[in-house]
C-alpha cells in the first residue's frame, strides 16, 4: 500500500481488542499505522502492537526483502505504537532510533537501553536520501514526548494521534479510495475519548502545523487523509477549543424508572421548545465512551441522578469523574435528582460542579419519590432555562 512514490503503509487492523486503553469500546476496531519509507536509508515511522508483530515484519519484508532498517523514528511511545520497538532491534540490530530527549527517557523506562541513537529537537532536519525530513514538537498530543514528522518532498506529516481515529481499516487506507463515512462519527470519539484533555496543547500544534503545506496526514489510528485533510483538521480545530453545537445531552441514571421519568420529560419538553439535537443516555447502559462524545458535541448537559447510599448514583457519579478528567470548556449544565428520604444527589452533583466548572443555568429539580405535576412543571423550567440560555448564545 504505497501512499506517495516509496512511502508505504505498513499497519496492522485490530479486530480482537474490545476496549481501546480498557476503557473505551472499539465496534469498528482499531488500526496501528505505522510507515516505510523505502528510501537510500531505509526509515520506519512507529511500530505496532507487539501482538502483531510477526505481520508487522511481514508487511516491511514484503517491500525491502533482507535489506536492513536504517532508522526507526518514534513520533509516540504510548505501547500501541511503541509496543514492538525491541522486537524491531531483534530482527535488526544496527538500527538508529529517532527521537526526542524525552522519547529516550521513556523508552528506556518501557523497554531498556535504547542502542544506536539520533536525538532530535524543534525543526532538525534528517537526510534519507531523495528525501529529507523535518521534526516538530507537539507535546501533551497525546503524551509529553509526542512529535511528528514532516516529509518536505512531499509535504507529508506524520503526526502520531494527532487526526486519528477508531475503527480498522477496511482494506484501503487512502480516503479518497474508502468509504469515510465510518469514521466521522469515531474520530469524534477518539478526540474525546484519548485526546480530549489537551485542548491547548492541539491548539498549538495546530498553530505550528498551519505553517506547513500538506498533502497528506498520516496519523497513527485510521486512514491516511489526502483529498479530505481540510475536514480532519477542522474537527480537530473545532473540537479542541471546546466548540460545539446547539443541543443538549440528557444523562440519567436510574433504578426504577423514576429519575428515567424525569429524563424523559425534560427531554420532551426541550424537543417541544425547538431544540431538535436532544441525546438521552442511560448512564448504566450507554458506554460512557459515547456520551462523552455527546457532551463534546453539543453545549447543553442536563445529569439527573437517585440518591444511593446518601451519595449520587455511583454510575453517574463515575460519568461526571470522566468528563472532570477531560477539562471541557463552555458547557452548560442543568441537573436533577430523586430521593426516597433523604436527598443527597442533587447536593453531590453540585459539589462535583466545582470540578467540572460548567456554568449552570437554574436551581436543580429534587424530586421526593415520584412523578407529581408541581415536580413535572419544575422539569419543564429546567429545560425551558437550558433552551433560554442555549438561545442567548445565538443573539451575541
Ligand atoms: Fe494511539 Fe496515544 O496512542
């Protein structure tokens, strides 16, 4: 799979693993990228999986033959790209690794002493021969030693997780030859998923990157963007500073279809009021993975949640922990709960408002055992204050 004259995808699908980082759902799969350039000095850009190594090795024999690996860059060194860099040594041993100080520290923590070494820093330049590549820095994208490499030629970047995405590569890798539709959707959750806390960090990146002419991404999780790059770089623009839709994510959790029923409410009555991007999740059914996707999608967030030992639904209180975690700005919060004595989570959601910082919009709905109409009307000002405040965004 050539993706410019002599610069060959040599990746490897995923299809076994079920949760990407024990976490996150994989439906689609996942792809490892990983790049040969087959030039007067033989250069590979990330490994794979050490689980898929022995295809791997297959893949890079199938261009080069016996010939060795002159250079082995390492744009990222979590284990899904790194996990096969002491395989790689084994079956050639007088490679040169490429990296940056801080690539070195962990590799040498993860997986020994490091060998042949080229250090390279901000805008150095390595000869492979017709071609010449350029190095950035990019950290905290995903990690603090994340770089990416720059083909001048051919004005390719190969930008670790930067514009990846979930889901395994359906026999092609170039988007202009598959069908993309697939993976919108999943680079979405990928961004928000693995990437989502470092807006800053992609921001600037982003900013260096915008320097550059490019062709083609190569990233390290899905296709190689060519005629569809102006559309990845703008979901990754979007969504790292925090921009979002008109909509709102309805997140419930609940025991015996009483706090559902107030979901279900405040979700009628925001559809009723004109907001036509209305998501309703079950925290104890839906993957977190997805509504984490959702509150990055879209501006309003309304969590509704039973009190549960004196403290709030322990499923929603470990969706509110994922979302703290990932730092989301500009968000717009109404919450609600529902108690059979004493009332707790409304109180626990609030407190845990200091870690999310979302601006709230009203006074939370409590609700004392069921549905009455005093607690059904207090709903629908709840989303009333949510559809009002979504609204004054747009008369600014
Ligand atoms: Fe796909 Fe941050 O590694």
């Amino acid at each position: 799979m050539e993706i410019v004259s002599n610069i060959h995808y040599v990746g490897v699908n995923d299809r076994t693993k079920t949760l990407f980082e024990s976490l996150w759902p994989l439906p689609n799969g996942v792809s490892y990228n990983s790049y040969l350039i087959d030039d007067e000095r033989v250069t590979l850009i990330d490994t794979v999986d050490s689980n898929f190594f022995e295809l791997f090795l297959k893949k890079i024999q199938s261009i080069i033959g016996d010939r060795p690996i002159d250079y082995l860059i390492i744009n990222h060194m979590e284990p899904d790209h790194s996990g096969s860099i002491n395989l790689i040594k084994k079956f050639y041993p007088n490679i040169t690794i490429v990296g940056n100080k801080k690539t070195f520290e962990m590799i040498e923590g993860f997986y020994g002493p490091v060998g042949e070494k080229v250090v390279v820093a901000e805008n150095n330049t390595l000869e492979l021969g017709k071609r010449t590549l350029k190095f950035f820095m990019i950290p905290m994208v995903h990690w603090p030693e994340t770089m990416a490499t720059y083909d001048i030629d051919d004005a390719v970047i190969f930008s670790g997780d930067a514009f990846g995405c979930f889901g395994a590569l359906n026999g092609g890798v170039i988007d202009s030859k598959i069908d993309t539709s697939i993976y919108w959707d999943e680079m979405v959750r990928y961004y928000s998923n693995i990437v989502g806390k470092y807006g800053s960090p992609v921001q600037k990146a982003l900013d260096k990157l915008k320097e550059l002419k490019i062709n083609a991404i190569c990233s390290t999780h899905g296709p190689v963007w060519t005629t569809e790059r102006c559309k990845v770089i703008d979901i990754y623009d979007r969504m790292s500073r925090y921009d979002s839709e008109k909509g709102v994510v309805v997140a419930y959790g609940s025991m015996y279809g009483n706090t559902a029923e107030m979901a279900e409410l405040i979700a009628q009555e925001l559809n009723e009021l004109g907001i036509k991007k209305v998501v309703v999740h079950d925290v104890s059914r839906t993957p977190h993975s997805y509504i984490i996707a959702d509150v990055f999608r879209y501006k309003g967030i309304i969590v509704g949640a039973p009190t549960y030992n004196n403290q709030m639904f322990p499923d929603m209180e470990a969706l509110l922990s994922k979302l703290a975690a990932r730092d989301i700005k500009n968000r717009v919060l109404g919450f609600f709960g529902s108690h059979s004595w004493a009332s707790a989570a409304v109180k626990r959601i609030e407190e845990f408002n200091t870690k999310l910082k979302f601006e709230v919009i009203s006074a939370p709905v409590d609700m004392k055992h069921s549905m009455k109409p005093d607690v059904a009307q207090h709903c629908k000002e709840l989303a009333r204050a949510m559809v009002e405040r979504l609204d004054a965004d747009l008369k600014k």
